[in-house]
C-alpha cells in the first residue's frame, strides 16, 4: 500500500510539472504577450501570432504546407521559405543582423556599453535595448527570461516578419547554444 502512494504522489507531482508553462524567453508589449520563445530541443517560437517548432541545427521548421530552412553559408545562415530564400543572418559575439537575399541590411544591432544599439538603415541607432531591473527594455517592449541584448533586439525588431524572427531566435539560441 505504501508503494501505490508514493507512486501516486509522483503522479500528481509529474502532473503538476507538466501543467507548468517551460521558461521561456517573453515580450510584452503595453501589458500583453507578443513573443515567446522556449529554447528546449525542439525550440518554440511564438512571435506575433506566428508559431514555429523549429529542430536543427541546420534549421528545419514546418508549418502546414510551408517548409522553413537555415543552409549555414560561409556568409551566414539563409533562411529559406518552401526553398526561395527569405533572409539570411549573420552573427557574432556582439553583432547580430538579418539581410534580404538580395544583400540589403533589415536588421542590424551591436552590442554597447549602454546597451544594444539597432540601427536604422540610414545607419543611425533607431532604439536601444538596454537591461533594467525587470528584463530588458526595447522602445515600449520588455524582454524578459534572457539577459541576452542582441536577442531581445531581435524579437522585438519590426522591421523583420515574425517568422523571420522566430527563426532568427531559434537559431540564435539552438546553434551557440546561448543560456537564458
């Protein structure tokens, strides 16, 4: 008999466990969740009502009928949609950007002493994400779950579609293996 309790208190505890939410990385947005991403193996992105299960490294993502890739090249990762490529991202340990196919900068942050700066495409800081004492902030945008500024740039960056960016985060976190 004691062994039916304890295997029914383990039970109640995988349940509970289970009901539990995995730590993610977030971003709210005026009181309400606009991105969420959860780096377990698969990675979960959810970023503007897009939602990715993404494997890899290499990158492999399906959604309906639409395959996503990432081809690692020798100038960053393409990100291919049904095989047209989408985007490509380049990286680094304090830089971190998304260009159109044909080469054009959509996203570019670096990292700062104040910060991550975004620049714009005149090449301006257009916003800065910078650490505060609940997660880090990007415009009206928090980011919390990360300390990573090039990250939380990035999920909260308009200038890139939120499967792009779901994808770029996944890659970010799947490939360096980054820690929250």
């Amino acid at each position: 008999m004691a062994l039916a309790a304890g295997c029914q208190g383990s039970s109640q505890e995988e349940s509970a466990a289970a009901s539990q939410p995995l730590p993610g990385v977030e971003v709210h947005a005026q009181g309400r969740l606009v991105a969420r991403v959860v780096p377990n193996h698969p990675c979960r992105a959810t970023v503007d009502g897009a939602e990715l299960i993404v494997g890899g490294p290499p990158l492999i993502s399906q959604v309906g009928d639409v395959t996503w890739r990432g081809e690692d090249r020798d100038d960053g990762t393409m990100l291919e949609r049904d095989d047209a490529p989408v985007a490509r991202i380049r990286a680094s340990a304090d830089s971190l950007s998304l260009f159109a196919p044909e080469g054009v900068a959509l996203f570019r942050a670096t990292l700062a002493a104040d910060g991550a700066r975004v620049l714009g495409r005149d090449g301006a800081v257009a916003r800065t994400a910078k650490r505060t004492a609940t997660g880090i902030r990007v415009d009206d945008q928090v980011v919390t779950g990360t300390d990573d500024l090039l990250l939380a740039a990035l999920l909260t960056a308009p200038e890139a579609g939120p499967d792009v960016r779901a994808l770029a985060a996944c890659h970010r976190l799947l490939s360096i293996g980054k820690a929250l």
